[in-house]
C-alpha cells in the first residue's frame, strides 16, 4: 500500500470531513465524512467531479438560499478561482451547523475541511440565553439593591451617576452616622465644603460645622452638636423646614433604611416658599374682594334668577299667542269658505250666461270676480294648511305611489298656465323610479305649488324642466326654471309664511296678472317635511331657481 493509500485511509478515521480539489476545480480526494455531512451521492464524491457540478446540485436543493441556480453556481465558481483562504459557517436547510474552513494548496487548488458544530452551537446558545436569563434574573433584583449593603456598595458607580444628576440633595448615612454617599447637589443647597462628601465623615462633623458657623441659632456647641446626634440616633423618619442665615430655605426629609442606615435628601424651596408667600397674599386680598362682592353676587343671580322667569313667561305667552293664531286661523278660514264658494259659484253662472246675457262690461266685471275668488279660496286653504300642521292637527296617510303618474297628472294641469304665459315646460323621468310612500293630495299640493310658482316667476320664452331621481335611501324631484331668481337673503325671506320678494324685476312680471299667496314656499317645506323629507332651493340671481323635493325611500312590503 502506498503512501497516498495510506494518506486516503487515514482520512476515513478522521471526524471531520475533507475535500482536496486541483487547480482546474477538480475533485482529487474526499472521505465519507464529507459526503455524509453533505449527504452527497457516491457519484459526487468520486476523484475527477468537477466543483461546478457540485455546485449545482447544492444550489437545486436549495442549500444556497433563493435564487436562480446558474447565478448561484456562477457566483461561487467566480470565488473558486480566486483559490484564497476562507473560513466560513454555513446553517444547512436541515439545520445542521458546519464549520468551513479552507486553504489554498502551493501548486493550485485548495484543501478544505468541514466541521458539524451543531451541538457547539447549540451549547453556546444555550450558554447565550442561560447568560441571557442570568442577566435577567440580576437586573430584576436591582430592585433589591437598596435593602442590601453590600449590593448597595457594588453599585456605587451607577449610584454616583444617579444621585449627582438629580436636583435634590441626598446623603445615605449608615447604622453608625458614618457616610456612606451623598452628592454634590448636597453640598451646594447646605453651602458644605467638598471633605463632607468623604464617605466615612461622621454625621457629628457636619453638625458641628453648622453649629460653629450659626445654622442651629445661639447655644453651646457641644450641646447642640449632641442634641441632634441623639435624634439621629432613632433613625425616625422626618421632615422639616428651616431657614439658613442667608435667608434661603431648605427643606429637609429624612427616612430609615432598614439594615442599611439613613437617607435625606435636601431641597431649596426657597423660591417656592416665597411663591407660597405672594400666593397667599393674593388669596387673601382675593377673599377680601370676594366678601366685598358677595351681596353684589346675590343681587346679580337674583336678577338672572327673575330675567330666567319673565323669558319663561314669555315663551308661554308666545306659545299660547301661537296657538291662538292657529286656532284663530283655521276657524276664520272655515268661516270664509262658505260665502266665498256661493261668490265663486254666481261668479261662474254670470259668466257662463245662466241668467241672461250680459254685455262686456258685466262680462268682464263676473271673471274678475270668479278669479278673484279663485284667488282668495287658494289663500285660505294655503292658510288653513299651514295652521293645521303648526297645531300638529294634519298627519298624512301615505300609501305606495308611482311618482310618474302624480307628476304627469300634475304637469297636465298646470301646462295651460304655462302655454298662456308663454312657458315651455319639459321632463325627465327615469323608468326605474321606485315607489314612493306618500299622501297622494299633499303630494300633488307640492308639486303643484312648485309649478305654479315656476311659471309665474319665469318671463315668456322661458324653460322649466321637471327631473326625478333615485339615490340609496331618497327619491329627488326638481323643478328648475329660468326665471329672474333670488339672492341668497331673498330665499330665506321666500321660505317665510307671506315673505314675499318685492323688487322691480319680480313686479314687472307680477303685472301681467300673476299675484302670489307667500304661501307657496312654507306650504311646501312643512308638508315635504311632514313626511320625513325636506325643501331645498338653489337658486341666483338673473339664472334662475330650481326647487327639489328630497325624500326618503323605504322598501315597500
């Protein structure tokens, strides 16, 4: 057996996988460790494999990651070449950890060993999150720190960032008065020189320093020195305030520290204490103006207190008025009905010659008075209307309708109108207009109305058009003429009962015989509203107006 055989059997026996390829990247020798670490087929691992092949095989099962296989296997053909050393882990889809190192080899080509770390790496990242839970467990007994002496003194680095970056003084004595810390803010607020701040610096020191310089008032030194010693003694907690010989104010709160000592800390309060002192001054003179004011207050809530009362009489009185002109208005209109239809039914008989012939003058004199009483009937049924629904006493009955019929019906009536006033009138109706639940007469009432209106404000040779249109949940029907139209103040004062719009251009067309109720408009808005709907008005100056009817749809069973 040669040497090389030797050299190839003895790889068998090692515990690590080997490959040995020549400079054209040509497998020259391998151990079945490789090939099981890689779970390679036998062909793959025979002396004259090409490294490309190898590759590709890894790269289509996915051992390189995502990706296209030419790319991938280019890409490390390309690093191949370059023959450097690397050193690389590589986690294999099945989970397995490999450690790859590889050297370069002095006639060309590289030796590369691979290493299953997997149980390595799993130890170290067991010993990772064991150190991670360790860590834990530490930082949540920091909260302990400060009942343990010894963990207290371990930290006393962080505890020194901690306590000089607060704006309290604070010192930490322990069961002996001995300092354990304090910080330089307790230093500055008690004007101490820096030898206080030595950790073991008795307490007695500092009070004997105050003392001789006058902090405790008159007294004996020692005394004093001793008197505060003892207080120290009973690590009792406490809290005072007392003033410095500069005038400044400190406030001092001390508290024990089971098993460790004491802890104080040192406030200057003496800007707070002059606020509290201007404060009071002010609730002071505050009280005084508030005892001056008092009687005054009482006077000013009776007088609310009677103005709330004469607001209520009004209303009362303004509600009752209401009703009585509701009340005053339906019976006055009841009363005028019935000489007003006997004038109506003789005016007709003259006119249509009943009682003999009549020349032109009579003839003319009957139709003026038939119209006039036309005229005066729609006045007072518009009137009895509204006073019926401001007293709440006209409820509709609504019933399915077809919007097109009551609408056709409608335009058939009014079209005379608009033909003698020169008007042209078109519409818009869709064929899929669902049914509508509404009061058929208060329908019509409403539409009429609004016709009527549009022919008698809309000059000769001028359009309306009637459209209709279906929304999720309403019904919309428009009326829009070409009329002399309304500013923005004269719509609201059209929407008023017997608001009227007496300007030049709207008179210039009520002379040709067209005379308005003020009616039209409120009879309209209260009746669309009575049945859950409204009355919107667009309408400008010179255009125009257009009136639409909004009102909701529900599904009809």
């Amino acid at each position: 057996m040669g040497q090389a055989d030797l050299l190839l059997q003895g790889l068998e026996y090692i515990d690590q996988g080997i490959s040995v390829f020549d400079r054209d990247l040509v497998l020259v020798a391998c151990n079945q460790h490789y090939a099981a670490l890689y779970g390679f087929p036998p062909e793959l691992c025979r002396p004259g494999t090409s490294v490309e092949a190898i590759y590709r095989y890894n790269a289509e099962r996915g051992e390189y990651g995502p990706g296209d296989v030419e790319t991938l296997v280019r890409d490390r053909l390309e690093l191949a070449r370059r023959f450097l050393p690397h050193r690389l882990e590589r986690t294999r889809p099945n989970g397995v950890v490999l450690d790859i190192r590889g050297t370069p080899l002095p006639g060309g080509g590289w030796i590369t060993t691979y290493t299953d770390v997997t149980e390595r790496r799993r130890a170290e990242d067991a010993l990772r999150q064991a150190r991670d839970d360790l860590e834990e467990m530490v930082r949540r007994r920091t909260a302990d720190l400060a009942q343990r002496e010894s963990e207290l003194l371990r930290q006393n680095r962080m505890l020194d960032v901690i306590v000089n970056n607060v704006s309290h003084g604070i010192s930490l004595f322990d069961q002996n008065l001995d300092l354990v810390l304090c910080n330089r803010r307790m230093l500055e607020i008690l004007d101490l020189p820096d030898e206080f701040a030595i950790p073991g610096t008795p307490i007695a020191a500092q009070f004997r320093y105050n003392a001789e310089r006058g902090e405790y008032g008159p007294g004996d030194i020692g005394e004093l020195v001793s008197q505060r010693v003892k207080l120290a003694l009973r690590f009792e907690p406490h809290r005072l305030q007392r003033m410095r010989p500069d005038g400044r104010v400190i406030e001092v709160i001390g508290n024990p520290v089971p098993g460790i000592g004491f802890v104080t800390t040192y406030s200057d309060i003496t800007e707070l204490r002059r606020a509290q002192d201007q404060l009071r001054d002010v609730a002071e003179s505050l009280e005084r103006r508030v005892a001056e004011r008092t009687e005054a207050l009482t006077r000013e809530v009776e007088e609310r207190r009677r103005a709330e009362r004469e607001l209520r009489r009004a209303k009362e009185m303004a509600e009752v008025a209401s009703r009585a002109k509701s009340s005053f208005l339906a019976n006055m209109s009841h009363e005028f009905r019935t000489p007003l239809n006997a004038i109506i039914g003789f005016s007709e008989m003259l006119s249509a010659r009943y009682f003999g012939e009549l020349n032109g003058k009579q003839q003319s004199y009957a139709e003026d008075i038939h119209k006039s009483g036309r005229h005066l009937l729609q006045l007072i049924n518009d009137v009895l209307d509204l006073a019926k629904i401001e007293a709440g006493k006209m409820e509709p009955h609504p019933a399915p309708l077809e919007l097109d019929h009551s609408l056709a019906d409608c335009l058939d009536l009014i079209r005379p109108e608009a033909d003698k006033a020169q008007v042209l009138i078109s519409a818009e109706l869709p064929q899929d207009l669902p049914l509508l639940m509404a009061d058929e007469r208060m329908l019509r009432q409403m539409l009429l109305n609004l016709l009527s209106n549009a022919v008698k404000f809309t000059p000769p040779g001028g359009r309306i058009h009637v459209a209709a249109s279906a929304a999720p949940g309403l019904l919309r029907v428009s009326v829009a003429d070409s009329g002399i139209g309304m500013a923005p103040h004269e719509i609201k004062v059209a929407l008023e009962p017997f608001g009227q719009i007496n300007e030049g251009a709207r008179n210039s067309l009520l002379s040709r015989g067209q005379t308005g109720t003020g009616l039209g408009l409120p009879l309209v808005k209260s009746l669309v509203e009575l049945h859950g709907g409204r009355l919107e008005i667009e309408s400008r100056k010179g255009e125009g107006t257009t009136a639409i009817l909004v009102f909701p749809v529900q599904p009809v069973r």
